[in-house]
C-alpha cells in the first residue's frame, strides 16, 4: 500500500539551508516594467503595489537571468532552452523543465523537478527616476521615422536591492556539485554576464553585487533546527555574518564551472574630436537652453553626459548596412545585418533579440558648460529667419576627453568579425559621426586605443591590442594577417549570398 502523498517518505528531506544576501546595485539605469502604459509615459516601471513608489525587481525575473546564464556558461550559446542536457548544474539547480504539455495524456510525461534554489522578491532603495526618449531611424536618410517616438521610465543608477536567496540541500542531492553552480552563475553579476530588464543589450540593466553573506542551517541537528525556527527570516547583516566580495569564497567553492560560450569582445577608447550632441528629452525645465547633452546620474548621484548604447547601436546598425550594401548594392547583405543586430520589427516577423551588445559609455573630461547660440539662415534672403534663433549646450571635447566603447558578440561568424572591424574603423577615422547635427562637425571621434578578445570554447583564443603609431597603426601581438582574413570572408559571404539569390531567380 502506498503512503499518503503528504506522509513524510514524500517529503524532499531537507538537511540543510544555505541563505545568501547581497546587494545588487545599478551600474547603469535599468527598466524593469510593469508590462502595461499611462497617460504619461509609454514604459512605465515595476513598482511595490502597496506604496506605488518602491522599485521592485520580481525574483522570477533573477531566476530567469541566473538559469539563462548558468546554460550558456555550461552548454555554449545557440541551444534552445528547451533541450537542456539531461543532468546539467542548469536542471540539477533549477529544476528540470517539462518534456510535453500538461493536456498530453501519457503515463510516462515528465513534470519536470522542483527547483533547489528560493530567491525572494527584492524592493529597492536609494532610488531614483530618470526618462529617456527613443526614435526609431531611416536607415538610408538618418532621420527619425514618422510616428516611432517613443519614452520610457529608468531606475537610476547606483539604485540597491537587497538580494536573498536560499539553497535547499536534501538526503538525495550532491551538495558540492549544487554549491559549485549556484556559484557559476552568480559569477555573471559581477562580470557584466548578467543584464536585467528591458533594452539590456542596449547598454541598460547593468549590475553588480557588493558583497555576499552566507550562512549554513544544519535541519538535521537540534540546535541548527532550532536557529533555522528562531532566526531564519532574519537578514544576516543582524546576525553579525560576516561578508565576502568573493561569491566562492563565501560558499566554500574551489572553482566554477568552465566557460563554453563562444564569444567575440572589441573594446575602444576614444577622445572626442570638437562636440557631441545627444539630445535629452528637452531644455532645461523651459529656463535652459533649447537642446542639451544627454547626461545620467552615475555613483554619487552626479550627473554625467553619456553616449548612450541605444544611438550607438542604431548608428553601428546603419553603417553596417551602408557596408553591406556598397559591397552588393543587391541587398543580399540586409538578412546578414538582421541576424547580428535583430531584424527590424515587421508585420508577421518573428522577434529576434540583437546577438551584439552594446554598452552605454560615460564620457569623462568633456566639458558640458558652454551654451552655443545658432540661427536658421532665410535661402532666399540670406538674412535670419524669424522665431528660429536657438541655442545648445553640447558636449565639447579635445584630446583629454575619453570615450570607451564596448562591443560583445554572441557566437560570432568570422565574416560577422569582419564586419564589426570595417565597423571600428569608420568609428576610428572620424567617417561614422555620432548623436545629432553631424553635418556640422558633431560627433566625431578619434581611435586612441581598441582590444580584440575572441574566446572560442573548443579552439584557439587570441587577444590583440591596436594603437596608433605614427600615421599607422600597430598591432601587438601582429595578427594583421588574421585580421584582414575576417574582412575578405565577408565580401566571401556576401558574394555567398548573391550567388545563391541568382540560383533561385533561375529555378
């Protein structure tokens, strides 16, 4: 006779409880939102439903992000979620998903298994608001489309959550190896692996965590039981737990699991050549002048003009495409640039997320003082036009004002490479100006510095630094020969693409 499912041989048998906080922070402004619109705003935010004000980051929304990661970590990217490998640290930490759906009928369907790890909802503090605006741009004129205007509500940086979460250890589990992933994916906080909310392939959601406590109940001893039941809702910080910075210290881990992800990281530094002009939502309260830089609050609640990944990636997109199709003015290439950047969204177009992120960058040393005063000119007359004298405040710069550019591809293509260096250098020379007012001089940069990484899971890893020298450029250690061998595989696959367009017009 079996026992009652509510018998203790059905229980999971729980022998210890390991709790873990830490304080998640903003390094970037992030949108978690509420999935709904106001009279005010098009993307409003996540909130504490009993305040209406408070932050909230959902713990759905963490478990999402550290089972996303801890799968690529493990397995690479390009699988699909769905086809975990059976016994992988994703399934054994955060449970198995299920093989068929609920209305099959079949003895042998798989509900998949409870999650080992509880992580609580976090309400956030020291928070902030701040907008941002959005437009979507024509790809061949540069200009802003009819009707794709858009805004949107951002937590401000440097806003806390108060993390918690609990790992569940049983009779049945292996404690090292659960230990060992809930550690490799709490490594990605810290590395930049980990983004959370809306648009964070754009440069926003990113976060860090300033320390861990850990602490261990042991349910199979009386005084352990006994301190679960007394202190167990208690936050550590009042149980004088001590902290770590490192996430494998804190939990007794020797090391993480290896890195399988195939990944491709460019970073450039930049001085800033005459002015930058990204416009922020409007002037300043009506007082201030008509267009002002773009600037974010950052640590210290200091307000710092920013190049924000949004335009970046909208101008990267819109030379890549420029490139493409200078190549094979067919259009051939227009399907390459949607596989790295998204495809735009059309009707009947199935979503795909962006496999290059961009990250938004501070610019330091720029001075944001000046106000320029500029007039509209009458063609006809050659004389001012009426009610159209405005003034701005950009962001000018020199070669003391640096601008550092981040750039990772997912699972990159070598002739996807290529594209992204023809891309580096328009960035390079000053041909791929940046923001707004370009046909006056704005936005332009200057190359002081660039680091290529390619990390390849089952192949050879390279990393090579570029700098200028004299009126060329050195590559240290020299792999300009592999370099350029990047660039030609994309005219290869272009001329690919072409071929194969000419084959089907024939059939």
């Amino acid at each position: 006779m079996k026992a009652a499912w509510w018998s203790g041989e059905h229980s999971r048998k729980i022998k210890l409880r390991i709790v873990l906080e830490g304080e998640l922070v903003l390094e970037t402004p992030a949108h978690f939102s509420n999935g709904d619109t106001d009279e005010l705003v098009d993307m409003p935010l996540l909130v504490d439903p009993l305040d209406g004000q408070t932050p909230l980051l959902s713990g759905a929304s963490l478990a999402g992000a550290l089972r996303s990661y801890l799968r690529e970590r493990e397995e690479g990217y390009g699988k699909p979620k769905a086809l975990s490998t059976p016994g992988s640290s994703v399934n054994l930490l955060f449970g198995g998903q299920k093989e068929k759906a609920f209305n099959e009928s079949t003895d042998n369907n798989d509900e998949g298994e409870q999650s080992y790890l509880i992580i609580d909802d976090a309400l956030g503090k020291n928070f902030g608001i701040e907008y941002r605006h959005g437009v979507a741009l024509d790809p061949l004129s540069r200009t802003a489309q009819a009707k794709k205007l858009f805004d949107y509500q951002l937590w401000e940086a440097g806003t806390v959550f108060p993390l918690r979460l609990e790992l569940i250890i049983t009779k049945s589990t292996n404690e090292e190896q659960l230990k060992k992933a809930l550690a490799t994916a709490l490594e990605g906080f810290n590395d930049g692996s980990i983004t959370l909310g809306a648009r964070k392939r754009r440069g926003f959601g990113r976060i860090s965590v300033k320390g861990w406590r850990v602490k261990t109940y042991d349910l199979a001893t009386t005084d352990g039981l006994l301190d679960w039941i007394e202190n167990g809702g208690k936050p550590l910080s009042e149980q004088n737990v001590a902290g770590s910075t490192d996430i494998k210290e804190a939990l007794g881990v020797r090391e993480t699991i290896a890195d399988r992800r195939r990944f491709f990281r460019l970073k450039a530094d930049f001085s800033l050549d005459g002015s930058l002009l990204i416009r922020s939502g409007g002037g300043k309260d009506d007082r201030g002048p008509d267009m002002v830089q773009l600037a974010s609050k950052r640590a210290g609640r200091r307000p710092v003009p920013v190049l924000p990944g949004t335009s970046l990636g909208g101008a990267l997109r819109g030379r890549a495409l420029k490139i493409v199709n200078t190549l094979f003015p067919n259009g051939c290439g227009k399907e390459l640039v949607n596989n790295l950047f998204g495809p735009e969204m059309e009707n009947n177009r199935q979503p795909q997320a962006s496999r290059i992120v961009v990250s938004e960058s501070v610019i330091a040393g720029g001075q944001t003082e000046l106000v320029q005063n500029r007039v509209a000119i009458d063609r006809f007359t050659g004389g001012a036009l009426e009610t159209a004298l405005y003034n701005e405040q950009p962001v000018f710069g020199g070669d003391n004002t640096k601008l550092s550019l981040n750039l990772f591809l997912r699972d990159p293509k070598d002739y996807e490479i290529g594209l992204l260096l023809l891309l580096l250098k328009d960035l390079w020379t000053g041909d791929l100006p940046l923001g707004g007012e370009v046909g006056i001089g704005r936005g332009r940069l200057k190359g002081k510095a660039a680091t290529l990484e390619f990390n390849q899971a089952d192949g050879e890893n390279w990393r090579c630094r570029i700098e200028p020298e004299g009126d060329a450029l050195k590559v240290e250690p020299d792999l300009s020969s592999k370099l350029e061998s990047y660039v030609e595989s994309l005219y290869v696959e272009l001329k690919k693409h072409l071929e194969e367009g000419r084959n089907e017009a024939r059939d």
